[in-house]
C-alpha cells in the first residue's frame, strides 16, 4: 500500500508541532486583577497606619501595571516608588540596603541610574519565580514602606499561587 505524499507530510509536520509544544515553558504572569488589588491592599495599610502614599505594582518586565498615590502624597513618591521597583527586578530582592548577601554573590553597584537604594519595594513571587514587584513610598521610613507592601502580598498570597 502506498500512502500519498500530502498525508506523510501532514504526519511529520503534526509530530513535529507536539514534540516542540511540549518542550514549550510554562510562566504565571501578574494580572491586571491581581496588580490593582495588591496596590489597594498596601494603600489600605498605609491608610490605616496614618501613611499618604504611591503604591506601583510593576509586571516581571518591570512595566507599570497599577499605581495608586494618595491625597497628600508628594508627586516625587512615585518617581521613588519607580527606582525601588526597578531595583527590586533587577536585584530581585527586595529594595534597600542588602542584608547579608548569600556565599558568593557579588554586592551590587553603588549605584544604577533609576534605582534608588531604599526600603520600599519587594518582589512578587509565585513559588520561586519572580512575576513582578510592589512599591510603596511615603511613609515616614521605608521599613514602613516595605511593610505595606508585605502586608499586601499576604493578604493576597492565596491568589499568588
């Protein structure tokens, strides 16, 4: 029996396709959902401990997916808020100044243009990748900051799965 050329050609391509869609990686990404409601989760934080601040929540490309400022919160606290997150993805860790760094592991620069070395800022993690970062600035002291946006990310950590 001999079978036609289109049909041999049809199997090959259709083999070809499932060995290389199998081989694709799977990624979670940060959703505009999730993105607006871990920066209202740190803004509702900072609220309640008397804070007027910029929340930013960027994606794992470091792109701006929700931001919030509050009334009376400075206009620089979102060009702040911006370098924490930017140094957040780029160290990812978070922002500020590095706690004792793990065996073999270079320090950082001093200093990156549009990064800033202060507390505020930490990654956004599903299992170990990182999907983005939260930012918060404002506060009377970034370990403030920081706490917001941790009290953000565990409010929401069943949607960070």
């Amino acid at each position: 029996m001999r079978i036609p050329k289109p049909a041999l050609l049809a199997a090959g391509v259709a083999a070809l396709v499932t060995s290389a869609s199998a081989q694709l990686p799977t990624s979670k990404v940060l959703t505009l959902d999730v993105s607006q409601a871990i920066a209202q989760e740190a803004m509702a934080k900072c609220r309640a401990d008397g804070y007027h601040v910029t929340v930013l929540v960027v994606d794992g490309m470091n792109a701006t997916k929700a931001m919030l400022r509050d009334d009376g919160a400075t206009a620089s606290t979102t060009e702040v808020a911006k370098m924490k997150a930017t140094a957040t993805m780029l160290y990812n860790r978070p922002s500020g100044p590095a706690q004792p760094l793990p065996p073999g592991t270079a320090a950082p620069p001093a200093t990156i243009p549009g990064t800033i070395n202060a507390q505020g800022a930490v990654p956004i993690k599903v299992g170990d990748a990182t999907i983005g970062a939260v930012a918060v600035s404002g506060a009377p002291g970034g370990d403030k900051d920081a706490a917001c946006a941790n009290a953000a990310l565990t409010k929401l950590a069943d949607r960070l799965k």
